[in-house]
C-alpha cells in the first residue's frame, strides 16, 4: 500500500488542498508537504490525525483491497454530529427521528 498516495486520492476525493488537510488534521502544511517531496512516511500519530480529519479510523485508511475502500461510508462533520446525538437516544426516540426523516 502506498500511504502517501492513499492520503492524496482521500484529499482529493473531498477536493481538499495539502492546506486544507492542514487545517482539519491540525498537522502543518509544510509536514505534510515535506513527505511527498522527501517521499517520507508519516508518523502513527501523524496518520491519526489524518483519518482523523477524513472521519475514518486507522483499519479503515489500511484496509485490506482498493475494492474495502469503496464500500467505506466517509461521513461530514455534521453526518457525524448527528450519530453521535442519534446514539444518546433511546430506542423509542430513535425509531421517532427515523419516521421523522423518511417522511420527509
């Protein structure tokens, strides 16, 4: 697996610059830049805080085949939101918001 090639293909898919993905995983722009051009890995913690800004975990950033990162949901900070408030609810106020949402 090619990291730094996977971390490229991930920023554009959201049409992210290196300067955006600065900004969402807190690295520095110049960090980033400085692997592709001295062709370096990045550091575990460093890759943490990258899938951190794409919302995936590390397993997902290395799973197995290109065809496992097809099938990975990459949710929005407000898609996030929402589960993270949906999941402190109770069974009976779930299945509510989801009458809610599907008659809209």
């Amino acid at each position: 697996m090619d990291i730094l090639e996977t971390i490229r293909k991930m920023r554009l898919e959201r049409g992210w610059t290196e300067y955006q993905l600065a900004e969402h995983s807190g690295l520095t722009q110049s960090t980033i830049s400085s692997w592709y051009r001295k062709n370096m890995q990045p550091s575990v913690a460093s890759l943490e805080r990258i899938c951190s800004a794409f919302n995936i975990t590390l397993s997902q950033f290395f799973a197995a085949s290109p065809a496992e990162h097809e099938h990975t949901l990459i949710l929005t900070q407000r898609q996030n939101e929402f589960l993270k408030e949906f999941s402190r609810l109770n069974h009976r106020q779930q299945t509510a918001v989801l009458e809610l949402i599907k008659s809209i």
